[in-house]
C-alpha cells in the first residue's frame, strides 16, 4: 500500500488549536476532573490539586517532550482554588482553554489566567450553591426520602440515577463551553487593546471578593474585662468597638499578609500557629 507523502504535516499551532475540538481529549480531561475533583482536597490547597491533576494529565498535550515546561503547568495551578463543583467545571474548562492558547501562542500570562480563576471562583459557587445545594439536593433527597419512607429502596435509587443523569450532562456541557470560551476569549483578549483593562478590571474584582470574604468570616475578639471601682468594662464591646468595629480581625489580616509576603511562611505553618494562638487565648480567656 502506497503511502501519500505529499500530505501536508499538522504544524504545532494547528494540533493545539485543534484539541478545543477534539472530543478524545475533552471527553479524557472530563474524567479527570469528575474522578478527582476532591482529590488530595486540603484546607492550603482545597481544589488546587484537582486543578494541577487535570493539567498533569494534560501536559504531553500541550507540551510534548518538554519536562521543564511541563513541571511550570502544573506548579503554578497547586494554589488555593475552592468553588462548587458542578457549575464550577465551567472554570475548569477556561483554565485548560487558556493553557492551550499559552502553549499556541505563548501571549497568556499566566497573571491573567489566575486571576480568571479567582474572580470567577466566588460568583459561580453563589450561583451553584444556590441552585444545586440549596434548591436541587434537598428537594431531591425530600423526594427520595418520601418514596423510600415504607423501607423501599426506589428512593435511593431514585436520587442516584436523577443526580447522575442532571449532573454529568450540566457538568460536561460547562467544561466544553469552557474549555472553547477559554481559548476564543484568550485569542480576542490578546488581538485587542482591552487586554490591560480587563487585567485590571479583574484584579479588582479579585481583590473585593477577597476583602468581602476576610470582612465576612474573620472575627477576632477579646473577652477582657475590667472593674474598676465596681464597674465592669468589657474591651471589646465599651472600648474597640466603639473606637473600630474588628480592628483584631484587620491586625490579623495584615500579620498574615506580611507572614506570607515578607517571611514566606507557608500556609500550612501559618494555620499551626493560629490554631495555638486560638487555643492559648482560649484557655486563658483572653480570646472570646
């Protein structure tokens, strides 16, 4: 059999573009994500190692032959990263949709694509806890709780088989259209002059989402009191409060950011500490 030499061979550019199309490599990405979205799931990292285990499995795709390379994919994706996991698989997919565009063309900072990743982290878990945990899980599981309500077991197998059959189809159809918005939207964003703008834009957004977050869920507070001739003055309520609502939880804050900028100190470290000075303040009562 005759073999057609004159057949033009596929450039680098061309395979990697091609893959936003490839079904093999989607459909093998998919699976990764949906076996191991928890996976290694820890308080430093949360879903970080699920992101980093997705782009390990796709290192040879994106840089054959390049072990050097290969190594940065996957270590700049092992930070914190935390979402709802089913609507959440649209991140997924526009993280892999930029690494391909950033193998194409090597014009993705990787500064974009994790800021991407944070700014678009808190809304779609406000939009997935909403309407999955809070509206379809339980009204699923009430459902399914009725049917099985005289021993049966057609409510638990009820529940599974409408989970699966709502969730794999809403999970893949995200990633894809992910995974194709991340490598359109990164060709746009490097052909226009929008690219410093939404940089900025979407640093900003980052920033707030964390500030709200800090704001909302560090709370610090003394339990000191003193009396003085009789009276009783609680510092935290009569004194810092009255002079700046949670300056603790803001001093906490800023050691941290400095413990992490300036002494390097790894997460893992920091929370230790925290959790010793929580349990000294504790006991001691000088923490409420």
């Amino acid at each position: 059999m005759a073999v057609n030499t004159n057949m033009p061979a596929v450039s680098n550019e061309e395979r990697l573009a091609g893959l936003k199309n490839d079904k093999k490599f989607i459909n093998r990405m998919f699976w990764w994500l949906m076996f191991h979205i928890t996976q290694l799931f820890t308080m430093e990292r949360m879903m970080g190692c699920s992101m980093a285990m997705m782009m390990a499995s796709a290192r040879e795709d994106l840089y054959p032959g390049d072990p050097e390379k290969q190594r940065d994919l996957v270590e700049r994706h092992m930070v914190f990263f935390n979402t709802q996991q089913g609507f959440g698989s649209i991140i997924w997919g526009i993280c892999l949709g930029m690494e391909i565009e950033q193998a194409r063309t090597g014009e993705v900072p990787n500064d974009i694509i994790q800021t991407i990743k944070t700014a678009l982290a808190s809304p779609i878990a406000g939009i997935g806890d909403t309407l999955w945990q809070i509206l379809f899980t339980p009204i699923l599981l009430s459902i399914g709780i009725g049917l099985s309500s005289q021993g049966s077991p057609l409510g638990a197998i009820v529940v599974i088989v409408v989970y699966a059959a709502v969730n794999f189809p809403l999970t893949y159809t995200l990633f894809t259209l992910g995974i194709r918005a991340g490598v359109d939207g990164a060709e746009t964003l490097i052909g226009s002059a929008l690219k410093d703008r939404l940089m900025l834009a979407v640093e900003t957004l980052g920033i707030i989402i964390v500030g709200g977050t800090v704001g909302s869920m560090v709370n610090i507070r003394t339990a000191l009191e003193f009396n003085i001739n009789g009276v009783v003055v609680n510092l935290q309520e009569q004194v810092f409060d009255a002079i700046y609502p949670g300056v603790f939880s803001l001093i906490c804050f800023y050691l941290t950011y400095w413990l992490i900028k300036e002494k390097k100190w790894s997460a893992m470290k920091i929370m230790l500490v925290m959790l010793a000075v929580a349990a000294v303040g504790y006991f001691t009562k000088i923490l409420a």
